[in-house]
C-alpha cells in the first residue's frame, strides 16, 4: 500500500494558485518532499513499530520508503510499505536452528507472545521463502495429517517444505501501514506540510 500525502486537501490553495501559482507550487512541493523524506517517514515507521515487534532496524528504505516525490504539477507525495510477507522467524525467541521443544513468538509490541509447541526454526536456501530477503532463517510447523493452518484457508501462498512442514509468516509492512497506521499517523504529517508551506511560502514570496 502507498500513503498518499497531497496538500490540496488540506489548505485552501485556489488563494495562492490565484495570486503566485508559481511560487506556490514550489512552495508547496518543496514542503511534502522535505516532510516526506524525514520526519513524515519517521513518523509511519514509529507508528509501525509500535504496532508490532519488528527487529530493530528493520524498516529500512527497502521495506517503507519514499515512492513518489511532489513536483509543481503534481502536489502530493507518496510513501509505500513492502507488501512481502514477514517470516515469523523474525519474531521468535529462546530458540535455535535444530533445537526441539517448540518456539515463542511474539508479534503485536508489548503483547504476551504465544509459545508454538510443534514449531521449529531452520535454516533456508536462498529463494525458499515468501519474503525474498536475506533472512535465511524460517519458522516452520510440522502438520499432521489432513490438519490446516488456522487462517489459512487457500494453501496457495505458503511455502512447503516438506508434505506436511509449513513455513509460517506474519503481518507485511504494508498491511500494518494499510490497516492500523495509515489514518493514525497522516495527521500529524499532514500538519507538518501545512506548517512547512507556510515558512517556504513566505521565504519564497516577493517583498512588499
């Protein structure tokens, strides 16, 4: 999903257009991209992770970033989450390649976590997995026969490893950005914009 941040709907810009279309314009691009690049961006990947326990360092430019910046012509700007799965390996914890005896994970931030008794970690060759990173390491569950994956009705999208051994995968950046961050977070950014058109719209302006 692409965060669309367009500044036409946010300040009464027909005004400005009116007067100096052109320096509006300028004004007003130049302030989504600097909003944008830094603390518009900064403000979605704290959103996200506060939602959910990702690493740290995680969300990098490759997996939430900057996909479109404004120009005069086009006042809006877009930032866009990775749509990929995330292994739910990346979540776990108390539990090594080739240890038995089950694996804890814990996706939501401050959540209890959920201890998993037939899962196990394994290490993965390059290309196995859904997410398509260099995390070679994969959460796996061995079924038994006939049994399902609760959630997962259309098996069309999971990766097996073996009849009955599934990788498992949590939440993508882009379905925590889409469903619990998007319309928290763009206020804020949004207010930042409008308060960074205004500086750049009077830095830019002609003097009386």
């Amino acid at each position: 999903m692409s965060v669309t941040v367009d500044l036409r709907d946010v300040l009464e810009l027909d005004d400005f257009l009116a007067a100096v279309p052109d320096i509006t314009r300028k004004a007003a691009s130049q302030s989504i991209n600097s909003v944008i690049r830094g603390p518009g961006l900064a403000e979605y990947r704290k959103g996200i992770s506060d939602q959910v326990d990702f690493p740290s360092g995680y969300l990098n430019n490759d997996r939430i970033g900057v996909t479109q910046l404004a120009t005069p012509t086009r006042l809006e700007g877009r930032i866009t989450g990775r749509q990929r799965a995330t292994s739910l390996a990346r979540f776990s914890s108390g539990a090594t390649v080739g240890s038995k005896g089950g694996v804890s994970v814990r996706v939501k931030k401050g959540g209890g976590g959920k201890f998993m008794r037939k899962a196990f970690l394994v290490r993965l060759r390059a290309g196995t997995a859904l997410d398509n990173d260099s995390f070679n390491v994969g959460l796996a569950l061995r079924l038994a026969p006939g049994q399902t994956v609760i959630g997962k009705r259309d098996s069309s999208n999971m990766v097996r490893l073996d009849a009955n051994v599934v990788l498992l995968y949590g939440p993508s950046v882009d379905q925590i950005l889409r469903n619990d961050v998007a319309e928290s977070a763009t206020p804020a950014v949004v207010d930042s914009i409008a308060t960074e058109f205004f500086r750049n719209f009077q830095r830019l302006a002609p003097r009386a």
